[in-house]
C-alpha cells in the first residue's frame, strides 16, 4: 500500500480497483497514472515513486512510462493547458504561426504558464486530428480547423470568464465540447 495517502487517494485507488483482477500490474500503471492526473492535475516525481511502490513495480519502469507520454504532465499547469500540435499535418498548415500567436497573446513562451495560473501552451506531437488541422487539445477537449482569429476568440472568451466552458471552473475537462 502507498505510504502517501495524498497522492494515491482513495479516489485514485477506486479508479483502477476493477482492473486488477483482469490486468497484470504492469498494465494498471497507465490507468493509474491517468487517475494521478485526474486528481491533481499532474504526475510529480513523489507519484511515480509512490505508484511503483503501490504497484509493486521497479522506479524505473514506472518513470519510464511517465516520461515517455507527453500527456502526462510532469509540473502544475494552468487551468487550461493549450496544447498545440506541430506535427507534419499541422505544420503545413501553420501551427508554428499558431503558437508563435498565442506566445504573444498570453505573454509566455511554449512550456510556460501564466503568471495568474490561468493558461498553459504547450507543443505536442500529433493529436490524431491531422484531418481537422491544425488542432490543439484544451484539457481533455480538442479544437480544430485553428486560424489566429479563432484563438483570438477563444482567448477574449478564456480571459473575460471565469468559466472557459472546457474546464468546468475546476480544472477537471468537464467541459461541453467533444472530449479528446
Ligand atoms: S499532425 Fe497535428 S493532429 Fe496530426
């Protein structure tokens, strides 16, 4: 059992609790990981390393997984995380132009956050949304068919409300628009 009851809630545990009876562990450490984020927004070195312990698992191998997948966040990010894919299909069609926009309008470079907490950019890789390019994911929602007039939009809104909408005011994806 973990010995870091804030981490590994029981609301984490209960997340991945019908899959160990199908799963070998190593198949539970994605699921977990995925829990971990859910609940507290990223996945910390103290996570990993109470994951493997909970798991049973060696450090490395559960590091290893945490690292590899740019969808776990491995620091605190704003309330929406703008994740916008440079990707071959999104690059044709201007994503550099995109985040070099948005860096602008948020006053950040790419893998910053906002000094208010309220926004993150980042650059990912291929979201599987190359026929809607160019894309970015929002938290768990994806947006596509971007142009700088959108972003500006979707910004103006962002910024002006206290609910974007996508994050449901807690930060948890809830949103309204199509779940990636
Ligand atoms: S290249 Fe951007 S979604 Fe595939």
């Amino acid at each position: 059992m973990s010995r870091d009851h804030t981490i590994l809630t029981p609301k984490v545990l209960e997340k991945i609790s019908h899959l160990r009876e199908h799963f070998p562990v190593e198949a539970l450490t994605i699921p977990l990981l995925h829990a971990i984020q859910d609940e507290h927004g990223y996945v910390s070195r103290e996570a990993i390393s109470e994951s493997a312990a909970h798991l049973g698992l060696p450090l490395a191998k559960v590091l290893k997984v945490a690292t590899f997948y740019t969808i776990f966040n491995q620091e605190p990010k704003g309330k929406l995380h703008l994740q916008v894919c440079t990707n071959i299909a999104c690059w044709l069609n201007g994503a550099n132009d995109l985040v070099a926009h948005l860096e602008q309008r948020l006053g950040i470079k790419a893998g910053e956050t906002t000094t208010d907490g309220k926004f993150s950019l980042s650059r990912v890789e291929c979201l599987a949304a190359c026929g809607t390019a160019p894309a970015m994911q929002v938290n768990d929602t994806y947006v596509e068919n971007l142009s700088k007039a959108k972003l500006d939009d979707l910004i103006d809104k962002w910024s002006k409300s206290e609910c974007c909408g996508i994050c449901d005011g807690d930060g948890d994806g809830g949103g309204e628009e199509e779940k990636a």
